[in-house]
DNA sequence: CTGAAAGCGCTTACAG
DNA sequence: CTGAAAGCGCTTACAG
C-alpha cells in the first residue's frame, strides 16, 4: 500500500505538503499541487482513513441504532439518513438493537471507542438522562421518535394526536367496540399512542376495556397473534387500531385466517404508512408519518451538530404533523354511502 | 478520554505491559494482571479502535454492500450478516449502491481506505475480474448472488432451474400465456431467471412471446407498471412470473386496480420468500430462497476467510436448495379441484 | 509557501 | 514476565 511518505519522496517534498494538497490546498502554490496531485495518481495513492482519524479524533461515521432491521419502518429511515451522509462522505455504522437495552449499550460504548461522528437512534432504548450524558460528553446524538425533552435533538410527529386522530375515525365511522394492539412499551411513543386512543374514546363517551388493549411487539408475529386473540373473543372487537403497519398487515391476516371480512366484520387502522400498506388487500388506512423524511432530517440535524462549533451549539426538536391517509381497511367509503343512503 | 498512558502511569506499569493484558493476557503475571484491570475499570478506559486499527492495520469492520435498502429481501440478508458480525464483536457498515456502478465502486474504494475487514456484496454490479483483483488484494470477499467463478466465495441458490420451476408450475395448471416481469439485467441472476422461464415454456412446446418479457427493475413501482402494461394488452397473459416478491405484490395490487382478479383471471408467482409474501392476499405463491440464512452463511464465509491464514484460503462456494412454496396466487386448490372434478 | 518535528493512541519485536 | 523504543500513517503548530 503505497502512502502519504511515498508519495512526499516521489514528489520531493515534504509530508507536510502532501497533506496540505489535501486538506488545505489553498495554502500550497499551484505549481506544487499540480505536481503532487500529479504524482498521487500516478502511485493511486489514497489516504489511509483510520490515521486520519487518529490524528484529528474523527473517523467520518456516523451511527444509526434501530429497534428491529426487518421493519421497513426503519430501512425507510435508513435510506433518508443514507441519503445524505453519502452525499456528506460519512459512513454509516448499522446497528440493530434488537430492542435490546444491553445491546444497544454495548453498541454505543463500541461506537464510542470507534470515534463515530454522531449517532441517529430510532426508538432509543436509554434513559433522557443516559441520552443526554451522552450527548453532552461522547458524541452529537439526534432521536427518532418521541420528544422528552428539549436539550436533545430530535425529530417526531404527534403519537398522541396520530391514535387519537385514528381512534376518532374509527368511531365516526360507527364502531363502538375498538380494540388497540400496542407495541412495546418501553417505546414511550407507544404510551402516547395508547393514550389517545383511549382519550378519544372517552372523548365519545364509549367505555375503555382493558381486554381489548392486547401487546403486539411490533412485529408481524406479535401483530397476528394478538389480533387472532382479539377475535377469538366472546365478544370480538369491531375495529382495530394497531400501533404500527406491520401489526396491521398481520391483523389482515389474522382476520382472514378466523373468518372475518375487512372491513365489514371488522376494521383496521394502522400507523406509520409503510410503502407496504398501500399494496395490501384491502388497503391500510393509516396514520401517516413521513418516514423517510425523518431519516433526512435527523441526518440533517446530526450533521449540523456535527459540524457547528460544538460550545453553544443549540439542539433542535423538528416536529412534523402526522396525517390519517384513508384507504379502505376502515370501510370509510361504503360507510359514509350508507350514511347518505 | 483516558488513554493507555494514562493507565500505565497510574498502575506503575509500561504502556506494553497494558496492552498486553488487553490483547495477550497470558504472557503476564496474574498479580499485574489484575492490578492493570482493576485500574482499567477504575479510570473506565476502554481502547481506541482507531489507533488500535492503524498499529493493526485493520478496523474491525466489515462492509455490506445491497442494491436496494427499501428491498425486505437486502434486509433479511442483513440480518443474518449482523447476526454473526456482532457476535464476532464487528461492526458492519452499510452500503446501499442504489444499483449504481458508480456508487459501488466509490465506495468501495472508502472502504479499502478504511481498512474494512472483509466486504458482503449483495448482488454486486462489479464485473469477475474486478471482483477478483478486489478480493485477491484488497480484502476478503464474498458475493450472495449467481456464482461466476469458482476462485470467489459466493453463497447462491439456483435462480434458473427456480425460475423453471416456478413457470413449470404455471404451465401444469393449465396457462398458455405466461408473462415474466424481470429484474435489472445487470443482475447475473435475472438472467439466469429470464432463461429459466423461457426454458419452461420451449419444454411445453410455449411460444415465447417477446412482448410478454417486461422490465420491472426489482422495485415496486416498476412491478406495478409493468403489471399493469401487461394487463393492458389486448390479449393479456394469464399469469405472471415475477422475478422478485416485491414486484409480485405489487402485480397483485396492479391486478386489482386493472379489475382482475387474482388468481381467477390472472395468476402470480414471485421469487425470494419475503416474509410479508405470506401476508398478503392472495398469499403469494413463491420461489423460496433461505434469505435469512443466505446472509448468515456469507457472514460466515466471510469471517472464515478473514480469520484464516492468508496464503493459502480456499474459496467456497455455498450452494442452496430453492423451493416453491405453493400458496395462493396461482390458484393451485382450485385447480386441481377443477381436474379432479 | 514549505519543512522538520511532535503528536494522535495503540501494538509488538527485541532485549533483558 | 516486563520495559524502552520503533512504528502504524496521518495532521498541524511552529519556525523560517
């Protein structure tokens, strides 16, 4: 491997100017640098990454920690932040906690050693206070999901206003038995999630039964289970609200494997809006939240971190809105023809 | 941050000594052993990975390159990959090339620069002899996809004699015009698919129809267009061979906004086993690839190679079964049924 | 505008 | 079993 000496003797000068051509070339005369740059290609010479990183305590990586890689919730994320760290020439680590708090804390204290740039958690597992020690000592940090305070980055829509919106709708529609599967609760968006689904059925006076407020995990296996548990039920639900597209899709499944029609025995509300959702059969009705554009904007964020004087640095919360995206898993269209029949 | 220097002063020892309790444990005392660590846990040092790198000329990482992040196919294989990776304590660092030479090829000079371990191409867009220049003298290789050449570590199934079968399929329940969407012809496999299916129908005395062979670039939306530009002509296929599951589904969506239905008008098969493949309605019927295991096995290849002494690896070639998973979009109950009657 | 030199934080061959 | 020292390949403050 040819490196930076090589080239300073090929060239006759200096390693100083070798590494000035590339860092600082407005400080090295033209003649110089042409010649260098010259000599450069000629031996193919690329600098060696990790003694860069080395010698300026940066290793041009940035971190991306997500719950669960098979959730294409995250990869959309994923791509987002992708997008534009390539375009800033940073890698990006992958980092699948698995929901996991020892994973991921092991995984940062790995990307501490690493020296990684910043990290991007989507549903981060660790406490506001572990978050923030972090980010004020080791590395600029910014947070997908759920806003809990104002001294960290972090990039959300309105969990709270997205159930309630969906709970809502479900009840406009007629249906008075609405049962919600929830993802993990450690996710704090979750919490929210729940709480306005049950707001919103207080809000119209319909009774909130514990029996129908089932864990799904977030996953497609956890979805399906607890929607075919709802609708083994005496008295089955009318209406689900399931906390992401995943547990949603798999309700349509479920509802498929027991016999129920979507949405005339039963209708589905999801969240997220996943590429997936608007290929299924019937189509989801969800609660949209831009996916992708969190990805963009966390990355965003993190880079701008990254790069402001880090003293009086100021972090950011970017709030986007969350829409209901109306489809057919609800049967809005033949309810509403019904209502005006 | 804490340093080696640091460690060793405060435990009267030389900065060798430390290391060495670190990275050869048994060639020092026990007493000095322990006192190093406790002052180690003391001070909670942790080593630099990058200076460590630059002394080793390695970086604990390795590197997964994949055509397309949003494809769940790229994300189970990623699974497996991290699955193994960070059991080995590696980092994985993730490279979506969007099926772009160029990019792939930037990046992989990134990563040589970095000192990547060992790099994972999914469906590398590299031609053989660059790949084998890369993986003699840069870093260990292994590619999921066709196998080219027998002196690079590949992990694949038979996309050709699955694409047969899966045409094969349709042919015996009774189709005539069978149609095949296909993936991006830089792709190996989607070639070997495209020959698999033309193959299937020249054994059944089938015309194959030019018109009847669409691209569909492996992606969503140009599974739909091609879906419904196919379901658009005047004398329609009866089914469709799609290349992979995501165009699959997005044919059974294309099919539904056409007015067809699936798989009484038009029949569906996909590639790959996606897990939401068993969700969707009709369930896809489907060539089933391990993907999960794929990317498993190719992390342990790739590991294999890395841990192996240099000189004289012996590249491998994992070859897995395919198998079609018969479900519903071909309309296989039914029928049979109808023969039987 | 350029070079000599120190420093980033490790590892390991060598000597004892 | 342990230490002094060289080396990994860069960057940059300092001096000229």
């Amino acid at each position: 491997m040819v490196n930076i000496k090589m080239v300073a003797k090929e060239a006759g000068v200096s390693v100083a100017t070798v590494s000035r051509v590339l860092n600082h070339p407005e400080t090295v005369s033209e003649d110089t640098k042409k010649h260098v740059l010259s000599i450069m290609k000629q031996l193919s010479y690329t600098p060696n990454s990790l003694a860069r990183g080395l010698a300026l305590n940066k290793s041009n990586t940035i971190a991306l920690l997500i719950p669960n890689i098979l959730n294409p919730k995250h990869m959309e994320i994923a791509k987002g932040v992708e997008d534009v760290a390539h375009q800033k020439k940073y890698n990006i680590l992958l980092c699948n906690t698995e929901g996991k708090k020892d994973k991921e804390k092991e995984y940062i204290n790995i990307l501490i050693n690493r020296k990684v740039d910043g990290i991007i958690f989507s549903n981060c597992l660790l406490s506001d206070n572990e978050i923030q020690e972090l980010a004020s000592q080791k590395a600029p940090v910014v947070l997908i999901g759920k806003k809990t305070r104002n001294d960290i980055n972090v990039v959300y829509t309105d969990y709270y206003s997205g159930a309630y919106e969906a709970t809502t709708h479900l009840v406009e529609l007629g249906y008075k038995r609405i049962a919600h599967i929830t993802g993990p609760r450690w996710q704090d968006e979750n919490i929210d999630k729940e709480k306005g689904y049950e707001k919103a059925l207080q809000d119209n006076n319909l009774p909130v039964h514990k029996k129908y407020i089932i864990a799904g995990d977030n996953d497609i296996n956890g979805g399906y289970l607890a929607a075919k548990k709802l609708m083994r039920m005496s008295e089955p639900p009318e209406a689900i609200f399931a906390a992401n597209d995943l547990m949603a899709i798999a309700t349509l499944d479920a509802a498929r494997a027991s016999g129920f029609k979507v949405p005339e025995n039963i209708a589905v509300v999801g969240f997220d809006n996943i590429s997936m959702s608007a290929l299924v059969e019937p189509k989801l009705t969800t609660v949209s939240q831009p996916i992708y554009k969190m990805g963009l904007l966390a990355a965003r964020l993190l880079f701008d971190n990254i790069e402001y004087e880090s003293q009086d640095y100021v972090p950011q919360s970017i709030f986007l809105q969350t829409k209901l995206k109306i489809r057919e898993s609800c049967g809005y269209n033949k309810r509403v023809r019904q209502i005006f029949d």
